[in-house]
C-alpha cells in the first residue's frame, strides 16, 4: 500500500502535468505540436481559440482530441460532464463518446418526473407512470452508460450511473402491479407498517450510498457536488418520510413533499452537468460553467499561475 508520502507525490505531479496542459490558446510543449494546433484552430477567432482551448482542458469540445491523444500523462481537471470528481487522465485512442451527457439525462429525467407527483403537482398521486420511465431511460439506458463508462476507464461514473440505473430497475420492479407482488406480499405478512418500514429502509441504503459519492466531490466543481448534495436528501427526506408515517399509515406528506423538491433539484442538476458536457464551440455560443470550489486542484493551479506571472 503506498504511504502517504507516495500519495502526495503522486497527486502533485499529476497537478503539475494538470498545470502543462493548453493556456490561453497555446499547446502543451510535450504535448501537440505548434502546428497540430494551428491545424485544428485554422477558421476560429482569437476569442473561439481561447474558449476551445480552455474547453480542452476539462477534456471536452473541438481540440479535445488534441488534449486526450498525444498528452502522454497530463491530468485534467474535475469536471461534470464528463462525470469525473477529481484529476483524471484524458482517454488516449477514445472510441467512445463521452457517455456521461446520456447517462446524467436519463437520470435527470426520471428523477424529475417522479419529484413532480411526489410534490403532489397537479394533485397526482398514482405514480404507475413512473414505472415505464424507469425501465426503459432511468434503468436501461442509464445502466448502459455506467458500463460505458467503465469501457472508458471512469471508475466514479460506472459506479454512479451503473448503480443507479441498478436503482431505477429495482423501483421499476417494485411498482410494477402484479408483477413480482412484492407490495402484497410484504403487506400480507406484516400489514402496511411493514411495507412502509422496507421501503423507508430501501431508500436510506441509497441514502447512504449516495453520501459516499457525495464524499468523492468534495474536491470537484459545485455544479458537481450540488447534484449529489441535493440527490442525498432528497433518498434522506423519502426514507424518513416512510419510517414515520401518518396516523393512517401513509409515508408522511411533508417529507415526501420536500424530497420531491430536493428531488426536483437534483434533476435540473443533472441536466446542467449533461449540457456542460455536451455543449462546445462546435455546437453552442458560450461554455457551460462549472464553478471549482477554492480548495479544488483547478482553482490552486490557477493561483500558482497568478503568482508566477506577479513574481516574472
């Protein structure tokens, strides 16, 4: 097991490479030449140079193959849309796209449906509706982007994306009538505080799973962590919201309430980091941005940067 001297090493020569990668529109002298670059930024405008470079960096956008094949070792930055937390090394050769945008979507989706009727929108109650959403873009595909991820080296995002698409199928499996009978069977055997009591004890494992994940984005972007943060209560409010119910024995309204509007959060944060990893030069007049927080491997990198250009 490497010591934590070995670690350390290790993690400031991966920002240091971080810290070689594109600036201000120029190429990484152990990276792509002069001319690969001036290749590749030929019909762009100083300012189109300057944003596709920055863009590069995070591993996304028109130079990305610039960045990702011939920067032998570099480290790039946390970065959403490519459903990264921390330092990463770009992917050499990619013969995938970025599955991260796909899976996020899924996830989004889903999640913000479901948010709506556990608010009560429009007095829906019934979520059958659900179920279908679940199998087929909350589950399948988002389980499928999980084991795309993995394809690309992403070991953060095949377990997110895999294990809630995992999620998805289960709750999919749950609601579905007359399927497994899984509701009818656990009432039958223990009357409606028991099927209460499984799914509040369902939902808190997922809360606790998901507060790992939330760990793991604590050096990212706050774009990144908002979405795990929000998603955390959100399986903490339901879980709650089913252990204690109601006189009648129903999950308790205002939990469930304010986990459908956490719920609600998550999804438009899901969806913010899809498009921050969709959106380019190519295809959208401004970069989505991402936020690094202060501690964060980009944000001393830049304030390294700073000082060497007050001390030169």
């Amino acid at each position: 097991m490497a010591t934590n001297t070995q670690h350390n090493a290790v993690h400031n020569s991966a920002n240091q490479a971080a810290a070689n990668g594109f600036s201000n529109g120029n190429s990484n002298t152990n990276g792509a030449s002069s001319h690969d670059f001036e290749s590749a930024t030929r019909n762009m405008t100083h300012e189109e140079k300057a944003t596709a470079a920055h863009a590069a960096r995070f591993g996304y956008g028109p130079l990305a193959h610039i960045k990702t094949d011939t920067f032998d070792g570099a480290a790039l930055q946390a970065f959403g849309g490519e459903f990264q937390p921390g330092l990463y090394k770009g992917v050499k050769d990619r013969r995938f796209a970025n599955p991260a945008p796909l899976g996020l979507s899924a996830f989004a989706l889903t999640t913000f449906v479901l948010s709506l009727i556990n608010l009560g929108t429009r007095g829906l109650e019934q979520n059958n509706i659900i179920i279908s959403l679940a199998f087929g873009y909350g589950g399948l595909v988002q389980l499928l982007a999980g084991m795309w991820e993995m394809a690309v080296g992403n070991t953060f995002g095949a377990t997110a994306l895999s294990s809630y698409g995992g999620f998805w199928i289960s709750f999919a499996i749950l609601l579905t009538p007359g399927g497994f009978e899984i509701e009818a069977n656990i009432e039958a055997a223990g009357g409606s505080k028991a099927l209460t009591d499984s799914v509040g004890f369902y939902l808190i494992g997922w809360f606790i799973f998901t507060t790992i994940l939330l760990f793991c984005t604590l050096k990212s972007t706050v774009a990144f962590f908002f979405l795990f943060f929000t998603l955390d209560l959100a399986f903490l409010l339901l879980g709650v919201g089913y252990l204690n119910p109601n006189a009648e024995g129903a999950p308790n309204t205002g939990c469930i309430r304010a986990g459908g509007a956490f719920g609600i959060l998550a999804a438009f944060a899901a969806w913010y980091n899809a498009l921050a990893g969709i959106a380019d030069t190519s295809n959208s007049f401004f970069i989505i941005p991402v936020a690094h927080f202060p501690w964060s491997a980009k944000v001393r990198e830049d304030r390294m940067a700073t000082k060497n250009e007050h001390s030169a």
